[in-house]
DNA sequence: TATTATACCTAGAAGATCAAGGTATTAATA
DNA sequence: TATTAATACCTTGATCTTCTAGGTATAATA
C-alpha cells in the first residue's frame, strides 16, 4: 500500500495526535476519551495504547511530563511537538485519500471530504 | 476496538469482497483492479493477496475454479458465496462505522454516510 | 533470443495489537 | 474498617497481518 499501514497501525497514530493537538493529556485519559467520542467504536486496551506512546516519544512527536490531577495521582501527561503536528497533518491527508480510495472500491461512491 | 481489525486486516476484506460481488475475479486481476480504481493508493503485494485468498477460501466466502482467459493462460477465479456475500454486509457497516468514528475524533466532522 | 508482463505460489521477518499479567493509589461500598 | 472497584502506569509473550524476497512457468514484445 501506499498508505503507510506500518509505523503505529492504520489510524492509530492519526487518533492519537489529534486529542494531543487539543490538549495534554494522559494515557488513560485517552483511552477513555477515544472510547466517549466514538461511542465505543474504538476500544483500546492498554498493551496496545502505552508502548505506542513510548514510541512516538521515541519518535519526537510529543514528549512528556508528570503532573498531579486534581485527585493528587501522578499521571504523565503528554504534548505534542511541532514535529508532531507536521506529522498529524501529513496523516490527516493519508487518511483522507485512504477513506475515499476505500469508498471509491466499494463503489459507496466519493462523499468526498471538503 | 469493536471493529475487529483481527480477521484479515483493516479494509482488506471489505475491499476484496467488494470486488468479488461484482464479478469472478483471478488475483492477479484483482491486484491491478484495486491499483487501477484507488489511483494507486492500494498497491497490494501478492504476497499479501494470495494468502488472503487462501483464507477467504478456507472461511467458506468464496470458491474458486481454474479456467482459460482469452490469452489461453490458466487462471484461479474466486467467487463469492452466499456466506461471503453476507460478511460483505457486515464488512461494509463496520467500515462506515469506522470512518465516521474516526472522523469524529479528529474533528472532521460526520460527513455522514448517505 | 532476451526481456518484460502475466500469473501463481511460499517462507521468513517485521510490525501492530491483544491477552494477561504486575504494581500502586484513590474512591466507593459493604 | 475491610474490601472492592476504578484509576493509572507498565511489560512480556502470543497472534495476526503484511511485506520482502524469493521461486516457477507461460505469453507477449523488442
């Protein structure tokens, strides 16, 4: 494919960079907020969420810091980079031509994205 | 994730079975078919394709036969199957499911499938 | 004749995700 | 008060998908 399925599965990187462009957040907190928004479509289980954001810190998309919530916990919140903003962009238009390839297939016809 | 990225990965069934709703396909076709209607964004390897097809077989949604093209070369069709066209309904819902979630997520808005 | 395109295939590696476990703190319940 | 559930972080090993890289054989083209 030409969409890069490789590096952090098919949308989850695109996922993860568009809550952290919102704002700082952290892990579990991301979890639960995919899970709100999208009527529980997305699921993701924490062996899964955890090293893939290990390694877009790795990666140089976001970085991280620890921080206490209002209930005194230490959560470890993390932030998006420049890089990773570039990088979000770059996977919004991945996902956009990858969607309306899959619509064209299946002859759903364009709705295409404005 | 509800949507069972297991079995045959992200779109590749939906996309394969689409095809095969259509008319008996062989796999080298269905390669160039998928290259050919997605300008070039699906690129499937044969690598990837001939597996799958061996296990869309297996699963019962589709049967193939061998025959002679116009070009006198032996070919392998794959045809759909009452069973896979079923899996086609349910392939096409988690799709529309899917992409509407992700674009709620990433604020693209609905762009609600018709 | 040699090369390219067609057409099928497999084995091994790489990568993504999950299942299942672990630890520790806080909040709610019995 | 004791226990359970929810929060919050993490890792290891297994599984599944896909790709790389090979192999074989025929037909068309240069």
């Amino acid at each position: 494919m030409k969409i890069d399925k490789g590096l952090l599965g098919g949308s989850t990187l695109l996922l993860l960079l568009s809550l952290l462009a919102e704002s700082d957040r952290y892990g579990y907190e991301i979890i639960k907020e995919l899970e709100h928004r999208s009527d529980s479509t997305f699921q993701f289980k924490e062996g899964t969420l955890y090293p893939v954001l290990h390694k877009l810190e790795n990666n140089g998309y976001v970085r991280s810091y620890m921080a206490k919530g209002d209930a005194g916990k230490e959560r470890k919140y993390y932030q998006i980079t420049n890089q990773g903003k570039k990088q979000l962009v770059e996977e919004k238009k991945q996902w956009q031509i990858y969607s309306m390839a899959v619509n064209k297939v299946i002859g759903g016809d364009a709705h295409a994205f404005a």
